[in-house]
C-alpha cells in the first residue's frame, strides 16, 4: 500500500496486521503514482491500493491518479455486503477503532498574502527547525524527519536517512504515534499543519493549535 506522509496511519496499522507493507511518500498522488511505475520497473512490490490525505484513493494500477469512480463502486460493494450482514459501515469503522486503536486527523491552514506573507512562512518554517519542539500537547517529541535535509532525528540524538526526495517539510512524530506536520502550500500561500492523533482526546487538537498560533504570531 502506498500514502502520502501526511495521511493517516490507520490504513497502515490495518495492512500491517495482514502483512502487507506500506510505502510514504511526499503529499501529491503524483509521487503515488511514480511509486507504481517504479513498481513495474522493479518488480520489488506488488500495488495494492494509494489514498492521501486530501480524498484520493485508487485501488488498481491501470490508473495513474486518484479514481473517484472506482472508489465510489467498491464503497457501495462495501455498505451492500455489510448491510446483508445486518452491519453499517458506521458500525464497522468503531470496529476498526476498537481493533486498531481510534485514529484522529485535523488540517490547520494559515493565509498568508503577499511577498511578506512568503517571508512569513519561511519564517515560520526556520523556527520550527531551528527550535523545534522536544513536547507538544504534553506528549514528548519521539522524531523529528526533517525532509529537507534528508534526516530524521530521534530523542536520543540518533539518526537515520528519509529515503524521499528533498522538501520542505517537518514532521514531529511523539511519543504515543501521534503527529505534527508542517509545510508550505504548494498551490496556495498558505502553510499547512497536518495533525494525526491515536487514542488521545479532542482536547488535545486545541493545544497544538494553541502552538501553531503562537509559533506563526
């Protein structure tokens, strides 16, 4: 399975229970589908499925982008087979829940116009990897993968290569699985902060974004 690195984490803790790999990628399903094709080339893996964050999903490989047709069709294969079951899909996503853990995801964007809205951005980016954050929400910062230098560094002052190409992002991984991920807009003068939560309370959404504020004020 394939997603972008600011997807959640729930369809890979689904597929590693039955033990099939996933791969990350930078966010864009361009970067999905350059993963396919390596695939083919390779032949190293098979493609099962690609889905990010922002509603694209595909389930085969004779497609290159998202597919919101085939996805529509095995979404309603799915509420059939579950409604002859005498199940919702509602009640078989509180399965997941109770199965893999209860996975949460929010997207903050800050605008900023303007050649000083620009500068803004890179400023905040700079002080997010100048000083970043060893405790976000109460939550110890486990890693922070810095893909634009290409490292990711542990707690503990280990660290190891981000096979990906190089951008601008940061990504702070804490100590439950949690995550925090910030990057410039690629299409609009906004920066991005991805938010993925496992087992924790909607509370804790509200401090992180309490930070980010104070970060961008």
């Amino acid at each position: 399975m394939v997603k972008t690195i600011v997807t959640s984490e729930l369809g890979a803790a689904i597929a590693e229970s039955f033990g099939v790999t996933t791969i990350n990628t930078l966010t864009g399903f361009k970067f999905i589908a350059e993963k396919m094709a390596e695939f083919e080339e390779t032949g190293k893996h098979t493609f099962l499925f690609g889905y990010e964050e922002s509603y694209g999903y595909l389930a085969g490989d004779f497609v290159r982008d998202k597919d919101a047709v085939q996805i529509a069709l095995l979404t309603a294969e799915m509420a059939a087979f579950y409604k002859n079951e005498g199940k919702s899909l509602l009640e078989m996503l509180d399965l997941l829940y109770t199965q893999y853990g209860q996975y949460k995801e929010k997207l903050i964007s800050l605008k900023f116009d303007g050649m000083e809205g620009q500068q803004k951005i890179s400023q905040i980016m700079s002080s997010l990897r100048e000083a970043a954050p060893k405790e976000i929400a109460g939550l110890s910062v486990a890693r922070v993968e810095d893909y634009q230098s290409g490292i990711a560094t542990s707690a503990n002052g280990k660290e190891v290569a981000i096979e990906l190409p190089r951008s601008n992002v940061l990504k702070f991984i804490l100590e439950d699985g949690s995550w925090i991920c910030a990057r410039p807009s690629g299409t609009e003068p906004k920066c991005k902060f991805y938010i993925g939560l496992i087992n924790q309370e909607d509370a804790i959404f509200d401090e992180v974004e309490k930070m980010i504020m104070e970060i961008a004020e």
